[in-house]
C-alpha cells in the first residue's frame, strides 16, 4: 500500500525515525484542503505511543480538512545541512501517513494536551493551569501512524560507516 524507499541504504532505522519525532519541536502536516488542493501547514506537535498529538483552533482550514479526509501526511526534518561546494545538503527527515482523528473524550483530550506540554514545558511548572485556561477553546487531534520512513543524505551514511 505505501511505496518503499527507493534508496535503501540510506533509510533510518524504527528506532531512528522514532528518536527525530521526539526530538523535533515541530514539523508539516499535509491535508486534502479546499476543492482537493493539498494543504501542508507546520505546527508543533508530540509523538506518544505510535501517533502524533497537536492542538488547533475548534474552526479553520486544518481541521475541515481533517473531518473531511481523516488520511493525512506529516514530515519532519531533523537535519538541512547546506553544504555549498558539494551542491547539496545533508538531511535526515522523517515522513509518515496515517489517520487523523480528534480526540473528544475529556480525559483523553487533557492527557493528551499534557503530554504536548510536557514537550514543551519540560519543568511540569504551569502545565495543568494553562490546560485549565485552554482546553475549552482548542481542539486537540491525533495522528494514528500507518506507515513511517526515515532518511539520510548518503554522505551522512558514509559518515556513519567509517566512525
């Protein structure tokens, strides 16, 4: 159903693709918009137990495609190296697919805002007074992962090869 990789000895590991979503502060999510338009928008985001959590305004763009076409694309990129005398750059991105889906139930939507919270306010401090405030005005949503891919500029790979 998903294509493979074409260039698979520079395809990062599970493991790898796992570590950059939980590492990245932010990536692109790709929707079927507007009169079937592609619609990528970057946003912050957590990665929690094979899905992807973020958070969004209850109307807009995001999220009437998301209710119309729950299959979407998200791409994060960990490494954009330009290297100039090469023309070319050194990447490490990760790319999945996989079906968005609100979360509605209240102890599901609060624990799932704490765990992007927790991201970003790695302290705890002020995370459950800010969930209080917010939790009422956004819509929070969650990625179901399908299908996952990681790669890495081959020079990277080389690199690995000879350390």
């Amino acid at each position: 159903m998903f294509r493979e990789l074409r260039r698979n000895k520079q395809i990062l590991s599970h493991g790898e693709c796992i570590e950059i979503l939980q590492n990245a502060t932010s990536g692109v999510l790709a929707v079927l918009g507007d009169d079937d338009y592609p619609y990528a928008v970057p946003l912050s985001f957590a990665y929690d137990e094979d899905r992807i959590i973020f958070h969004c305004a209850k109307a807009g763009h995001k999220l009437d495609a998301i209710l119309k076409h729950e299959k979407v694309s998200f791409c994060v990129i960990d490494k954009d190296d330009v290297v100039p005398h090469e023309f070319t750059t050194y990447f490490r991105s990760v790319v999945l697919f996989g079906k968005a889906q609100l979360i509605e139930k209240e102890d599901a939507k609060r624990k799932a805002t704490e765990i992007l919270c927790k991201k970003y306010q790695p302290t705890g401090e002020g995370i459950e007074e800010e969930i209080n405030k917010s939790i009422d005005h956004m819509q929070v949503v969650q990625i179901n992962i399908e299908h996952m891919s990681g790669k890495e500029a081959k020079e990277l790979v080389m690199r690995r090869g000879t350390e």
